[in-house]
C-alpha cells in the first residue's frame, strides 16, 4: 500500500488498483521522505574501546604509569555501566587524552563522533 494524491484527496491503495482506476495516469505517488536513523550515542565498554588503535590504547596504557588523570580516566570507564558519547565528561576525558599529546584533536573529534 502507498499514498497516492488525485488532485486535492490522498487515497491509500496499491499500484494496481491506482492503475485501474486511473489508467490515463493523473495521480501523483506520495513518497515519504527517508529521514537519517540517529547514531547510538551510548556504547559498551568494549564498544568504547573498540573505537581506539591498537597502538593507541598501548599509548594510553603507558601513559597511566606515571599519569594519575589518565588512570582516573580509566577507573571511571571500568566502573562505568557504559559510555556516553555526549556526556560532558567523556568530551573532557577525550579532551584530557588530546591535552597530554596521547591523541590528535582529529581522532579525539572521530571517537566522540557518533
């Protein structure tokens, strides 16, 4: 079934019938504009995660030996039921990561980004 329009009335019918009834056309299908689905904006752990490099997670990793931020960070992901991509406070523990040279203002931009 789709949305067919016939001068100021919408009718709800199929092709065939449209095409039986109206077989010299004079009818207009109404096609419903396909709106963007939203991104999921909160993530598990793992899904987190997932959205750094290797190379960057063992950067990170590092960096936690001597940086107390980066190991608050950390414990705040683990006690974490998951994260959310719009919550403040993961923006500023992105921002963090990018401060102390473990990220580029890039990558931090494309992990934040939904």
């Amino acid at each position: 079934m789709a949305r067919y329009q016939v001068g100021t009335n919408i009718i709800l019918a199929d092709a065939a019938f449209m095409q039986s009834q109206y077989p010299e056309g004079g009818y207009t299908l109404i096609t419903e504009p396909v709106l963007p689905q939203p991104k999921e904006t909160k993530l598990t752990k793992l899904e987190f995660q997932l959205r750094f490099t290797f190379n960057e997670l063992v950067t990170i990793e590092v960096a936690s030996a001597t940086n107390p931020g980066v190991r608050v960070l950390q414990k705040q992901q683990q006690v974490a039921e998951f994260i959310d991509l719009t919550d403040p406070n993961t923006q500023l523990g992105i921002m963090y990561l990018v401060s102390q040279g473990l990220l580029t203002h890039d990558r931090g931009t494309e992990i934040l980004t939904p």
